[in-house]
C-alpha cells in the first residue's frame, strides 16, 4: 500500500493533473492477471502505468496486451525513483528531462483526444 501511494506521489510529480483511476497489487498467478485485465477493464483507462521487475513487467505486458482495453501501457523501471550512482547533480538533470518529456507527450496526448 505504502508503495502505491508514493508511485502515485512520484507520477503526480511528473503531471500535477493525473487522474488515478485505480491501483493494483500483482500476487503470482494466472488467477490473479485475470482479475487485473478485469479490473483495468472495468475502469476502461487511457493509460495504464505499470512497475515491476524485469523480466515480470515485459512478460506481463506480452502476456496481457491485447486482452486490456487501455489505449496505452506506460511501463515504468522498478528502480525510476532511486538515485543515480554517479551523482546527485546528474541524477536531478535525468529528473527534470523526464517530467519534461513526460508532460510534452501527456499533452500531446491530450490534444489528439480533443
């Protein structure tokens, strides 16, 4: 639950006017991808934003594509939030391009919509 809270803290960083639909904790399982498709279904979001561990997230998005009704599957790395190695400097630059980037295409994104 903690980590929900802060990759929606995290991503509403990203784009003040985020509108989170939903959330949803992955347990191993067939069973439990189910009930997620169903649950992403019912919602029927735009973007679904999802962040887990390689090789799960890449296995989960073949394995689930074309059964979501989500216009795009944003995956994010599991480690986004953590700092760089190298330096704290290079690391708040990265940040800041990413917001960017990020906001450009949600805007973007938008305006096709409209």
């Amino acid at each position: 639950a903690a980590k929900l809270t802060n990759l929606e803290a995290y991503l509403k960083d990203y784009h003040s006017e985020l509108l989170v639909a939903g959330t949803y904790v992955l347990n191993e399982g067939i069973a439990s991808e189910d009930v997620m498709v169903n649950e992403i279904n019912d919602v029927a979001p735009d973007v679904i934003i999802s962040r887990l561990a390689y090789p799960k997230q890449e296995k989960l998005i073949f394995d689930n594509k074309k059964r979501i009704n989500g216009e795009i599957w944003l995956a994010l790395l599991e480690q986004m939030d953590k700092p760089s190695h190298r330096s704290e400097k290079l690391h708040k630059v990265k940040v800041y391009l990413y917001k960017k980037v990020f906001r450009r295409r949600v805007n973007k994104y938008q305006k096709t919509k409209d």
